[in-house]
C-alpha cells in the first residue's frame, strides 16, 4: 500500500519548507486592508480589486520561488544583476525614450521597461555582496567605493529625472552602508552639509520638483494639480476621525474628490473610512513587518545575509513613512505607492522579490541549525 | 578604524545600529501618528465641517481643440457641438434596466450597447459615458420631458472632431479616440494629467498625435456647488479654458485631392515638397480611410474591415513603406560620382549590354546595349551596365556615405505620431549594415559583387518614399537640406501669435553648382528625349526626373514579361522628379505599388501633380497607365 496521506503530508511540507509564516501572515493582513480599501475606491465594480488579488497571486508565487534559493546562490546573482542594472539605466541615459523631459522608459520591441525598478533590489543586494567580500579586511577606502557604487545609478535615476525613485534607490544602498558600519562622523558630517547646501540643492532641481514643494506649503497654487490633491487628501484623513465614516461610507472618497484614489493616495481613502484607529492599526502591522524583517536580519548567520536583509526591511519603512507622509500632507508628493495596500503589479513583484529574500535567509539559517 | 575588522566587535555593531534602526522607524512612525491624531482629532471638527461643505467641487471644463487648415485656409478637422445622452454608472443604479428604459423613448442600437459596455470597462470610475451619441433636438425634448425617470442620466453638448475632407489626407491628418490605458501612461509621464481632467479624447495617429499637447489646449475649471447627490446646484467660479493652438499646414488639400485621385485603384504614394522650405505640398499612401469612423469608436466590424483588408490602408506608405529605388538611384550615384572625382561628365564607356564581374553576368536590359555611353545618355536612357562599373569602382563605402549625408536610410523626422518611432529606416546598405542585421560570419561579410546591383538601386536599397523625396528636394535645392514637415506654423488662438516649425534648414551638403547642373541637365533631358519623354510630352515647363522600376519578383535570368506575371508580383513603378528645373517650386518622389515600369504608371501621376501645382490644370480622374512607355530600365 502507498502512504497517500503520507506523501501528500511530505509533499505539503516540501512546498512550505522556505516560507516563513510571521512575515506572510503580516503581509496577507496589510494586502487584505489593501483589496477591501480598493473595492471601497473603485466600488461601482470589482475589475480592478479581481485585478490586483491576481497581481498578489503572481507576485507570491515570484516569493516562494525566491525563497527556496539559498543566500548564497543570491550572492552570486548581485554582480550579474547590478551591472544589467547599470548598463540599462546607460542605455536609458543614451536611448531612453524622452517622454516631456523625462528619459525613463527603455523601449524593448514589443514593451518598454523601466530600469530603475531593477536596481530597487540590485542595489542592496551588490553593496552586501561588496561588503561580505570584504569583511576580513574592510578599510574606511572600502567606504568610498560602496559610496561610488551607490552614488552611480543614483546619479543615472535623479537624471532622468525620477527623484522619487532615486530616493529610494539611494535609500536601499544607504542601509546598507549604514549597517556595514559607516562612522558616526561621516553620517553626522553629511546631515550637516547636506543642510548646508540646501539652497544650492534646490537650484538644482527641476522646475517641477521645486513646483511640488512649493504646493506642499501652500496647496492653492495648483488647484487642479497636486495642490487640490493634497487639499483633497487632508480633509478626507481629517474628516474621518477618531473611528472613521465607515467602510463605503467615504463622502470624499465616493464623490470623487481623492485623486489616484486606487493607487498612490489609497491611504486617504482608507483613513477616512476606518479613522485613527485604522491609521494605528495600519501602524502596528507595518511595525510588525519591520519588526520581523529586523529579527530576521539580527539572526542572520552571515554578514551579506545580515545587510541585506536589514537593507530590504528599512527599504519596506521608506516606502510606507513617505506615502502616508505624502498624503497626509507632511512630505512633498513624489509618485511612492503605499507597500501591499496600492494598486499596480510592478510594485508589487518589487516588494515580494524584498519578502523572497527576507525567507530564504531566515529559512535557510534554520536548516543550517538543524 | 581598526575595529573593523574584529567579527565580534562588528556583529555588535550591526546589533547597535539594528536596535537605532528601531528607535528610528518607531520615532518616525510616531511623527505620522502625531499628525493623523492632529488631523482626525484635534483638527478633526474643522475637517468634518469641510468635508460637509465639500459641496464645492471644481468641474473642469475641456477646452476647445487646436483647428487643422491648409497651406490657403482649407479646414482639414475641426469640431462641432452636437448633444449625447450620458450616463453616470455609480449613480444611475441597475445599468441594464436603465438602458432598456430608455430605449423605450429614444432610439438605442444593439451597436450603441456594445460601445457602452466597452467604454464601461476602459472607463475610469464615476465619469459619465455616452450611450447615445448625436441626439436629433426631437429626442433631446423627448428625453426631457421623462428626466425625472432616469437618475444618473444626463443629456450634454460635447464637442465632436470632424474631418470635413473625409478621407482625403487621412494618414497626414490622423485621427483622435478615445482615451485608453497606453494614452494615460502618455499623459502621465509628460506630467500632463491635471490638464487631461475631463479630456476623453486624445490624438492617436498623424498629426493629431504629434501635436497633441498644442492642439489641446489648457483645461479650465468651474467652482461649482453640488447637492448631496453629487448634482451641481450653484456655479460660483468659472476660470476659462484656453482653446489649443491652430495648426496652418504646408499641404495644399486640393493638390493632395488631386493626387489621391490620380492613384485610383492603385496602391502607392506620393510625396511632394517644397524644395526652398522643406515643406510638404502632399503627402498620399493609398488606399486611404475615413478618419470621421474612429472618433466615436470605431466599431468592430469597420476596423475589421480596415485593419485586415489585404492592401492594409492603415500602413502610411509615405514613411512606412520601403521600396527599391530602382533607377530613380542613378542620378544621385552619378552626383556622387562627380563630387567624389570618380568621373567626369564627359568620361564614357563603352556599354556592351553586360558587366562580367568573376563569373557573374549582371545585365543590361538593352540587348547589345547602348554602345558609348557618358554621364548625360547614362541617366537619359538609365543605362545599366554605366552604373555597374560605376559602383564597383566607387566601392560600397563611398556609395553609403554620400547617399547618408542625402538621408536615405534614415528616419526624416517628419511631424506625424508620437515620435519618430513610428516612421521606418529603410536600408542604406553598407559594410557596417551588413555585420549588424546578419547573425552568421559568412553572411555578415560584405562581398563586392552586392555592390555591383546597389548602382542600380537594387540589392539591400529601400528607402521611402519620404527618404526619396526629401533627397530629391535637397538635388533641387542644390544640397540645401530642410526636415520634411507638414505643419509650417502653429497659431495662437489667443494672441494671434505665430510660431514657424521649421525655419531652418538642418545642413548643407556644399555640393558644386557645376556638378549640380549636370544632373539637372540630365534630368531635363529623361523628360525631353529619354524614359520619361512620352509622359511629359509638350509640357510648357521644363522638367528634371527619372524614372525608375524596383523589382518585387525575381526571374532568375527569364526574360520579363508583363502579363505574363501576376499582378503582385509585377514590379513597382517609380518616379522621381522636380519642376520647374531652373527655379524648382515642386519637387516629388512616387511610388506605385505593382505598377510595371515607371514611365507607365508612376510619371503620368507626376505630370498631373505637377500640372495642377504650376498650372493649376485640372485632371479629371485617375491617370492612365501609357502600356506603349518605353523602359530601358534594368530587370537584372
């Protein structure tokens, strides 16, 4: 007789083996909040919820394949993919189609790709190789040639230009630099020139991105642009109050007066829907993944599986601090989706790729253990 | 900094900055609680009451699209105000019932339907969507009188694009549709998406598309007050909306109508410019199509028709389309020849009907050939066999070049889609062609044999018709080289101010007036006494051309016989021309797609052209095909 129950049972096993629950528990609750906040926003017809629960669907299987390479195997891919990374943002640089200004898409025949999205990952993923490589005999000059190599595609992104993106690219890198052990001196010494140069560093900005911070503090100078969107957002947050109008109930949200209402100002709908005590539980479950991603990269066995799992986890922090800084009106609006809640499915592969890695280095600790 | 390197110095560290990381992301976080409690509980009354007066919403008013005319004032699209019946989804409840209810009253096609359930799915939420379009002012009454019965439902005057001249200059002109999910990502990465508020149309193809963001225009707004419901009850503000730019084009509608319908039946194109500016006088690819079809949605059943017709009307042949150049290539090889110093005009061979080049036979399509042949009879009786050794002696490098700095084998950048994406290359042949479109070594090499059928313009050459004329205007021009264009100035509907497109030319080839006017000497003489003789006979202007045949079929040594070849497969015509020779107004490439020889089918269409445009004659029809024309040309 075959054990049937058996080789299901193992069979079952095998399947989960490299997913780590704590983490997928959390991000299943904050996509949940997400596909009910964006039936609520387009709720005339589920079209675009349907769409986006199979956007998840696709991204987590993209996770449990990411999670079963083990870190190691990862290692191999950051050269390889930060210089397919680097090479197009180049080709974007020289061929990229100008679209208004703003050279981001690379035409391949039968799509266009961004290549900024690429180095989202390749970024943390080649300065943790770098440093791993390096661990034995790290000198301050070691320093300088991951700030280099941060700094590069950096550079590439903020040209195009996507400043929202290059943030976050720079961001990625930075923790890792930071984790590595970049001196307080240095950090302190950038805060304070950095903010020395802030009007030079305004100067460079492009004419757009001056014109959005300057409707961050005063809204009513682009009443149909970014300024009533900011208007928008703060009355719906404001409005929904202590515990919310109500799910569906959004008088903002439903009489179309939140832009982007599915994608990158979701939170506003949200918030105005289930008040402030949705906003802090939404808290509490990002602090929860943080929380996670952070014990994840505090028991991680090796130097490159420790920044970059660090790397990733602050990366999921960036996105959410600056979105809901963004709507609720605290930050300028940059296009930044709010992770596992917006629309889209190119974010979303982005992210799980990140909730991939954090797996596999948290799985295949325990498997060494055993 | 010798810390660094002590493993577990550093893995406290890492745990140091892991436990900082924390205190960070919680002091951040507790920033954005700070502000949502300030906002929904301290602030929260003042929101509340915002929200609740949130009865003020701003209405965008869409602007008035930018007006298309001609080179004399022509309206080539423009728009009319016409009412539709629209419905609000999100307000109007069951959809299904509503629609049938209403077509108890006004008339709703089973095609209206299926639009509406399209226009539904790609429709962003809470925007109204036409269910009837044109409403007679008998319906509009009609439905006012049951309004009551129908929340949700509204009857509203839109603008509509009309093409008045139909399909004539429909692939110049393009048309607009409906906003679709590519045209949003457009909008949004030129940043342009508070101005496309409650814009539904947007140029696809053409011109339409390539001067999208002058013709459109900025969006106005209007304050409005609005009941519970959403309804507007009150205007309180109203900021106009600024019409889009006029654009005034180089085309001339009535030469292009001409044009268009010399072709007939045929399938071709035609592009004719003005040899000082650059500008295009016309511009055909037939078959044609109705723009007027798309601007409401193009139902299923037409764009079937149009998009799977066997002679694709849809294709601009004008720059699409890449061709051969046949012998329409010999005079600008025997300029080449003259500015490299490879031959005199005098220097002649002596032409035995052949060129043996290693064991190879390339012939001449006179038997026995044309005996001595020099410069001038080499293009008036577009001897073969004169180009041939030409070629070889040039070398493929030399040939490329000259025939480069020309622009053949580039994009023009002439103004139509969204960018020059849309336009072909064609292929300028040369050594470095050849390595990157072949994959294996061998193929990859270029052999001096395929160099020997490129003077004769055929081997690896195609070009388009645009590339063609364009060259030929820079020979009439004496190398003065202008971007073809088709808009010569945008119009400020406001100020009345005018922009020209293209004032400048973009180079200067410095080609030697002397060797200039021996091709031109030349190319009058191809009309006077040579291949395009029969088709300019007693012509009261003096002409420069050349006609030329590109093969679409090879016979493997067979002698060629019309008839005897299907009609696909019978060669393309080709004509090249400029007049008046001496002062050049007009200078034209065309193309008929499985027209026989040039001088049959392609010069009669010139000589209307050029007749209407110098004479203002009128033809009536289509031009005929002159079977009796003479060909000299090639058949290699």
């Amino acid at each position: 007789m075959i054990d049937f129950a058996g080789t299901v049972r193992r069979g079952w096993q095998h399947l989960i083996a490299h997913i780590d629950f704590p983490l997928l528990l959390i991000t299943v609750l904050i996509m949940g909040v997400g596909l009910a906040t964006i039936y609520s926003a387009t709720f005339d017809s589920s079209h675009r919820m349907l769409n986006q629960a199979g956007n998840m669907g696709f991204a987590m299987v993209i996770m449990w394949f990411v999670s079963r390479i083990p870190p190691q195997k990862l290692m191999s891919f950051a050269i390889p993919l930060y210089i397919a990374g680097l090479l197009l943002l180049v080709a974007v640089f020289l061929f990229g189609i100008k679209v208004n200004g703003a050279k981001r898409w690379l035409s391949i025949g039968v799509t266009r790709i961004q290549p900024s999205e690429i180095m989202k990952i390749a970024m943390p993923l080649m300065l943790a190789w770098y440093f791993q490589k390096y661990e034995a005999t790290l000198r301050f000059k070691h320093f300088i040639v991951a700030g280099l190599l941060l700094l590069i595609p950096f550079a590439l992104i903020a040209k195009q230009p996507d400043l929202g993106t290059a943030l976050l690219v720079g961001a990625a890198g930075f923790f890792v630099i930071f984790f590595a052990g970049l001196p307080w001196k240095v950090i302190l010494g950038f805060v304070v020139a950095g903010g020395s140069a802030a009007p030079f560093l305004w100067n460079m900005l492009h004419d757009y991105q001056q014109r959005r911070i300057l409707t961050l503090i005063d809204p009513t100078t682009d009443p149909l642009g970014a300024g009533y969107h900011i208007i928008q957002a703060t009355i719906a947050i404001g409005s929904g109050g202590a515990f919310g109008k109500g799910f569906l109930n959004g008088t903002q949200t439903h009489l179309e007066f939140i832009p982007e209402k599915h994608t990158d100002f979701i939170f506003a709908v949200y918030s105005e829907e289930w008040g402030l005590l949705g906003n802090g539980l939404l808290l509490v479950l990002y602090t929860l993944l943080i929380g996670r991603g952070l014990m994840i990269a505090s028991a991680a066995p090796t130097l490159f599986s420790r920044l970059l799992a660090g790397a990733i986890t602050l990366g999921f922090f960036t996105y959410a601090f600056i979105n809901m800084g963004m709507v609720s009106g605290i930050l300028p609006v940059v296009g930044v989706p709010l992770p596992f809640m917006s629309y889209g499915g190119t974010a979303l592969v982005t992210l799980f790729l990140g909730i991939g890695i954090l797996m596999s280095i948290q799985t295949h600790r325990m498997l060494v253990k055993k | 900094m010798g810390d660094f390197n002590n493993p577990e110095a550093d893995l406290d560290r890492f745990q140091f900055r892991l436990g900082f990381a924390v205190v960070f992301v919680l002091l951040a976080f507790a920033v954005l609680l700070g502000r949502f409690v300030w906002l929904q509980v301290i602030q929260h009354d003042f929101y509340q009451t915002r929200a609740e007066d949130n009865r003020i919403t701003l209405i965008p008013i869409v602007p008035n699209r930018g007006v298309i005319t001609d080179r004399n004032g022509v309206v080539m699209a423009h728009n009319y105000s016409a009412f539709t019946l629209e419905i609000t989804p999100s307000l109007a409840g069951k959809l299904d019932e509503t629609i049938d209810a209403l077509a108890e009253i006004i008339d709703i096609q089973p095609k209206d339907r299926k639009r509406f359930k399209r226009l539904l799915d790609e429709a962003k939420n809470f925007e109204s969507i036409p269910i009837r379009t044109r409403l007679s002012d008998g319906e509009v009454a009609k439905f006012a009188a049951h309004r009551y019965r129908f929340p949700g439902v509204e009857v509203k005057a839109r603008l509509f694009r009309q093409y008045p001249l139909g399909a004539i200059a429909s692939h110049a002109i393009g048309y607009i549709g409906r906003i679709t999910d590519r045209d949003l990502t457009w909008i949004e990465e030129s940043e342009k998406q508070a101005n496309y508020k409650g814009t539904d149309h947007i140029g696809k193809t053409g011109l339409e598309q390539h001067y999208e963001f002058e013709l459109h225009g900025d969006t106005g707004y209007e304050e409005v007050e609005i009941d519970a419901g959403g309804r507007a009850v009150r205007s309180l503000k109203r900021i106009p909306p600024v019409p889009g730019n006029n654009l005034k084009l180089t085309l001339d509608a009535k030469l292009q109508e001409i044009t268009e319908q010399a072709f007939g039946d045929r399938k071709g194109s035609l592009v004719a410019i003005e040899p000082a500016t650059g500008g295009i006088l016309a511009m055909v690819s037939t078959p044609t199509f109705d723009p007027n079809l798309f601007v409401d949605g193009i139902t299923p059943d037409n764009w079937k028709e149009l998009n799977e017709h066997p002679s694709k009307p849809m294709i601009n042949r004008a720059i699409n389309g890449a061709y051969p150049p046949g012998s329409t290539f010999k005079p600008f090889m025997a300029l080449a020849a003259l500015e490299m110093g490879k031959r005199t005009p005098q220097q002649a061979i002596s032409d035995p009907g052949y060129f043996n080049f290693g064991n190879h036979q390339f012939r001449d399509d006179k038997k026995g050939g044309h005996g001595m042949v020099d410069m001038y009879k080499s293009i008036v009786h577009s001897c073969d066999t004169y180009y041939y050794i030409l070629a070889n002696d040039m070398g493929i490098e030399n040939i490329a070049k000259f025939m480069g700095s020309l622009g053949l084998g580039q994009r023009t950048g002439v103004d139509l889609g969204k960018d020059d994406s849309g336009e072909s290359k064609g292929v300028l042949p040369s050594q470095a062609w050849k390595k990157q479109r072949f994959k294996k070594p061998e193929q990859q090499k270029w052999y001096a044999g395929e160099t020997i059928s490129i003077g004769i313009g055929q081997g690896y050459n195609a070009y388009t018709p645009m590339q063609l004329a364009q060259a030929t205007a820079t020979l009439a021009n004496n190398g003065v080289m202008f971007r073809p264009h088709l808009v010569r100035e945008i119009v400020d509907t406001k100020s009345g101010e005018k922009r020209l497109v293209e004032p400048r030319p973009i180079r200067d080839l410095n080609l030697k007036q002397r060797n200039v006017d021996v091709i031109r000497h030349a190319m009058v003489g191809v009309n006077k006494e040579g291949t395009g003789a029969r088709a300019f006979a007693g012509a009261p202007y003096e002409v420069a051309g050349k006609t030329g045949t590109a093969q679409v079929y090879s016979l493997k040594g067979a002698q060629y016989k019309e008839h005897a070849v299907k009609k696909e497969l019978r060669d393309h015509a080709l004509f090249i021309a400029y007049a008046p020779a001496e002062n050049p107004k007009i200078a034209l490439a065309v193309l008929v797609e499985n027209g026989g020889f040039g001088a049959q089918s392609a010069a009669p269409i010139a000589r209307m052209v050029i007749d209407y445009y110098l004479l203002g004659k009128l033809p009536g029809g289509a031009a005929k095909e002159d079977p009796a024309a003479i060909e000299e040309e090639s058949q290699e």
